[in-house]
C-alpha cells in the first residue's frame, strides 16, 4: 500500500538478520530452541532468554549482538529452502505447521474452498499432464498482440498476476484520507532493484549475466525460437528502464511521492502510451490520479513507444511463465527457482511443495484460512495481555513526547492528540472478506492461481468510491511481523507475532518489554519517524510541525544516518542509512518507550535479579534475542541494496544509544560499540 505502511519486517524475508550465515545447508535440524510451550516454565530458558545461545567471551561493549545471540549463530545452520534464518522464522515455521494441519483437514472436505485449493495445489501429477495447456490462451494473447493493443493487455496482465512496466493500487489519498484513489507506480524490473542492472559491482554483474539466462530458458520453455538474442534484448530494455527508475531513498519520500494529477495532465507528461486504454482496462478509470515518481512514469512511457513489439511481448511471456512457475510443469518451477531462489537470494534448495500449497492458499483465501486459525491458536487471554502492553508503552510515549526539549508546545498538543487517535489492531481483524465469487475448482491449481489473482485485483479496484475499508488489515493474523499505517493511523500486531520469544505470558515481564514491547513501541514512533511524522491525527499528509520542528528532527535523524552508513556488512557494501532511516529511528525511539513502560510496572521498586541478571539486563537481552538472524550471502547482499531494515546485528546493536544500557552493561570507551554521551542518536 503506496509508503504509507511499513512493517517491522521485510517482505522479501521476514527480515531481520545476523552475523554471516554459513553458505552450505545443513546436514540436521537448525540447533534453535522449539517454539511450542511445555511445562509450567517459559519456553526459552529460565526467564524468557535463551542464555545457552549466548557468546560470553564477547564483551557487550564490543558487540552486544554477538554476546547475546553469538554460540546461536555459530551453531545455527540455515536450512536448506531458507535464504536466512532466525527467530522469525522458527515462529513462521510454527505457523505454517499449524495451518498445514487447518488444511490438511479440509482437504477431503469437497464443500471447502481452502480444501479444494489446496489440494490442486498439491496435486503436482496433474499439474505435469496439462503441461503448458493452462497458460497456453494467455501465451497466445500476448503473441498477438500488437503496440495498439499493448496499453489494455498490460492492464489485462495486471489484473492476472503477472509483473508490469507500472504499479497500479487502489488506496487512500494521502491528502485526503477519507476517499479512495488510483496511484501509479514505477516497475517492469524483474530483478530486485536498479541497481541489480547498473551498479559495478562484480558480483551483480554475475547476476545480471545470470538473469539473462534465466531469461532465455524461460522463452525456450515457451517454445520461443532465437531465446539468446531475444533476452539480450530485453535484458537491454529493462536496463533503460532501470536508469529512469527512482531510488529506494527517493521513493520512500511521502512528499516528493505525492504527485497528484489530471488525466490529461498524465498524458501530457508521459506521451508514448494510452493511459486511458490502460486505465479502462484496469477498470481503475477516474478524473485524478496519484502518480508517485512522474519522471519514471514518463521515461518508462518514452521508452515503450520506443521498443519493437517483440520485445514487450517477450517481457511479458517471461513474466507469465515465473509469476505462474509453481502452478506450471516442473521444469519450468525449477528454472523459476534456480533464479529467483538461488541466484539472487543463494538458498540451495526449494521449499517442500507442502510449505508453498500453504502459502498459496494462505494468500488466496487468506481470511478463509485466518478464522479458523486465530479461532484455535490465540486465546483471549493473549489479546488481553498484548493489549494492556500497548497502552503502557503509548503512555510511555506520550510522556517522552511532553518531555522533548526540541519540539514546540504547540506540536506537542498535536503529537498527543495523534497518539489519542491510535487505532490498535491485535490478533486478528474485526471483520473477515466474502470470498462467495471466488471460483476454486478441484484438480485446477493453474485456474485457481489465476482467478485469486483476478479476484484481489477486482477487490482492490473496486474500492473506487466507497467508504474507506478502516477494518482491513492487509496483514495475515498467520504472519510473524507487525505493521504501522498511517492513512488509517493504525499499529497492527497479527496473532503469529504474540508468542515466545516476543512474548511469553510465563517469562520475565523484562525480557517480554524488551521483545514484544520494544516492537509494539516501534510501529508506535513509525507514525513519528521522517516519513510517519509527515502525517497529523487524521492520517493527512500535511506539515503539521513547525519549520523549526522539522530543522530540528532534521538534524537529530542525521547522527544515526551517519551512524548506519558506517557499519559493512559485506566487503565494499555498507548499511544506507538514508534508506534505513525510518526503521532505525523507530528501533530507538520504539525501544526506549518500552524501557520507560518497563521501568513504570516496577511501582519504584528494583527488578529482581535472575540468574545473576538485573532487570535492565534482561530487557535488552530480550531485545537481542528477537533480532538473532544468519544470512546467506547472497540473500544480505539483497538486503542491503533494497530494504528499508537494517540487518539484525546492526538493529541489535541500536542500544549503544541507550544511556540505561550502558549503566546495565557497564560499557567503557575504547570498546566498540561505546558512543560518549554527547554522540548517541537521541531523537524522541
């Protein structure tokens, strides 16, 4: 949903990192503490923390990361079908596995939808005997189509799943967030970011060689004659694309985002295609539109006008032949994966077919899947207890807000009035989707694959003109990650995230503050970071600040843009800070409300010591311990270039701008992660 929504996690991988992974898989089972409860006890270790998967020979103050998650990481393979692996994924893994056992069940079910999906799935027999057959008629549409009749096939792609040269959504307006608007977005990349297809750096130029025969083993598997020359071509045409694309930085930019336009103004900045075909066929037709970065929509326009047909028939072969891969006979899934999968993010092997008919019924007939599973796996006493967490950590954040010595007392009023207007979304939404015109047919996975498409797209676009859908989560209560909106000025905590390590009812109240707490107070301060402050109480994008406000917060998020630019990752590749900026503010200001909530349920007096850990001890412990990650390299490289979160160890490490951190650690100049007082980030 346009930049107005970010999560605690990337999409790409449920996010979050650690050390340097190894690159080969392993031989057994990841060594990581099991994620279900037993016993009277808590599930990790004695009070929340699993103190075994820590490095003592570490000082803290050299590498608070390693000295809380360092035996782990050293211990901890990556599976084999994971780019990255962490305690994300353990809780994912149990999601799955539950959900596995939700469908498994309905599968002989024949009045069951998410049964019959997920059985054609499945069923990889008869996926192999229909071949091609099921993709055929949309292969042959766009064989014939001509450059009149491109602007509506795009369209008509969009509306079946596969990748475009334009991002088209239904969504809130950001200026007026009580009605619906069409935004358009750049696209047309078929590898990860622009900077796959134009940095030097030597190790992309292996993927960029990669991709292109990726590219002509796909047009082979169409029945393509001349697949070599053709994906030169069209690796050249996505290159010029890439170069009028946006940055990343400018991209997450909520003002220079907003460009609302007149049709006819659309069409006399980016001449060289029919936007009015395009939008009809999208059946998204209105008078304005919000176009996020009008540069690229114009060159990427300028440049179709300027590319042979076969070319843009090819892209889109391409693109139907990998957005369809897992519904299409197997040499083509596996090719699909050899790139996608291995190549760009280095994982040797593919998930068992089980874990992805999860996931595509999941997402499919996601609220279908999602009432059974919260109605069986999240009691009410979690919600409960999630939700008195929430109000202790905005009260906390209400009470840094009064207390900031660079706000103006008037925004002050402002800012209080927005942390009223909080909408908390725990669990699971209030109200679930009518999937009755969905049409799930046994034994047709590739037919399934394409009408979900169609319907998410159909149920998007028609929004146009309604009230705004304020229930609607857009986020699975099956997902291990949490998320801030701010049209709608709402934090969303999705079941699959309440449990250990984030939280555990019988662990330490620290350890919970420093997991679950210091991420509810993340998505809180998100609607206070470079981009979540631009929006007032109402969710409007509007400068509510003053200017002085604005220089000032300017100024204080430069020293941890700086502070992130410096830290490598990878040889040559380091941390963007500017990209990371809005994550890694949210981490500092989310983690210190938590602390203040943490110290306020103490009533004044000390936290117990336990197992020879103070209190501040344990909280930071349970801060470090959600973020353990191992990457494979390949899959950190792609981290580093696209995503807006920083890797685990760098995210883990933030508390080096906690002054309570350092009184629990005793961290001393000299040591590496020692900042003097005067050079930690304080901002909220």
């Amino acid at each position: 949903m346009r930049f107005t929504v970010v999560t605690l996690t990337s999409l790409l991988a449920l996010l979050p990192a650690a050390l340097l992974a190894q690159s080969a898989p392993p031989a057994s089972a990841p060594a990581v503490p099991s994620a279900t409860p037993s016993g009277d006890g808590p599930t990790y270790g004695t009070f929340g923390f699993d103190a075994a998967g820590m490095d003592r020979a570490v000082k803290p103050g050299d590498d608070f990361y390693a000295f809380a998650n360092g035996t782990w990481a050293k211990n901890t393979a990556i599976p084999a079908d994971e780019s990255n692996y962490g305690a994300f994924n353990v809780l994912q893994d149990l999601s799955r596995e539950r959900t596995r056992g939700i469908l498994e069940a309905a599968k002989g079910d024949p009045a069951s939808k998410i049964g019959r999906a997920y059985a054609a799935y499945l069923d990889t027999a008869a996926i192999e005997r229909a071949g091609l057959a099921p993709i055929q008629p949309w292969l042959t549409k766009i064989r014939r189509v001509d450059k009149a009749g491109y602007p509506a096939l795009l369209a008509e792609a969009d509306r079946n799943g596969v990748d475009i040269p334009f991002g088209l959504y239904v969504g809130q307006d950001d200026k007026d967030p009580d009605v619906y608007a069409v935004n358009l977005m750049q696209g047309g990349l078929g590898m990860p970011d622009r900077d796959y297809y134009l940095a030097t750096d030597a190790r992309l130029a292996q993927t960029r060689a990669a991709y292109q025969a990726h590219l002509a083993k796909l047009l082979t598997l169409a029945g393509e004659r001349d697949a070599a020359p053709r994906a030169a071509a069209l690796l050249a045409f996505e290159t010029e694309l890439a170069r009028v694309h946006w940055t990343r930085i400018d991209s997450r930019d909520a003002d220079k985002t907003y460009n609302k336009m007149m049709l006819e103004q659309l069409r006399a900045s980016a001449p060289g295609f029919d936007f009015d075909a395009f939008l009809k066929a999208e059946r998204a037709s209105a008078p304005t539109l919000i176009v996020a970065q009008p540069t690229a929509i114009a060159g990427t326009a300028k440049l179709i006008a300027a590319t042979p047909i076969g070319v843009l028939r090819d892209q889109l072969l391409v693109r139907s032949l990998d957005g369809f891969a897992d519904v299409l006979p197997r040499a083509v899934d596996q090719e699909s994966f050899a790139f996608n999968g291995t190549a760009l993010s280095g994982t040797p092997q593919q998930q068992e077919r089980w874990k992805r008919a999860v996931g595509f019924t999941s997402s499919a007939l996601n609220d279908e899947v999602s009432k059974i599973y919260v109605a069986r796996y999240f009691p009410p006493e979690t919600k409960a207890a999630a939700d008195t967490m929430v109000k202790n950590v905005l009260t906390a954040l209400g009470r840094r807000v009064e207390a900031l010595d660079w706000m103006a007392p008037e925004t002050k009023v402002k800012a209080q009035a927005k942390l009223a207007a909080f909408t908390s979304r725990i669990g699971y939404p209030e109200r679930w989707r009518d999937y009755s015109n969905l049409d799930v047919r046994a034994g047709d996975a590739f037919g399934n694959m394409m009408r979900a498409n169609q319907w998410r797209h159909d149920y998007n676009v028609t929004k146009l003109g309604k009230p705004i859908y304020r229930w609607e989560w857009g986020m699975s209560p099956m997902l291990v990650n949490a998320q801030a909106n701010f049209g709608l000025v709402a934090i969303t905590f999705p079941a699959a995230i309440l449990q250990p390590p984030f939280f555990d009812p019988k662990a330490d109240p620290a350890v919970n503050y420093g997991g679950i707490g210091a991420v509810i107070g993340h998505e809180m301060s998100h609607h206070f970071d470079d981009q979540g402050a631009k929006y007032d109480a109402r969710g409007r994008l509007t400068q509510w600040w003053t200017d002085a406000d604005v220089q000032k917060f300017k100024a204080l998020s430069e020293r941890l843009v700086k502070q992130y630019d410096a830290y490598e990752p990878l040889p040559g590749m380091h941390v963007k800070g500017e990209l990371t900026l809005g994550e890694n503010s949210a981490d500092l200001a989310g983690l210190a409300a938590a602390h203040d909530a943490y110290v306020a349920t103490l009533g004044g007096k000390p936290a117990p010591v336990i197992d020879g850990f103070t209190g501040d001890q344990r909280f930071y412990l349970g801060w470090a311990q959600v973020w353990r990650r191992n990457y494979r390299e390949a899959s950190l490289r792609q981290r580093l270039l696209t995503d807006p979160h920083a890797p685990s160890e760098q995210r883990g490490n933030i508390v080096r701008n906690m002054d309570p951190w350092y009184s629990a650690y005793k961290a001393q100049a000299g040591e590496k992660l020692y900042l003097a007082p005067d050079a930690r980030a304080r901002i909220w």
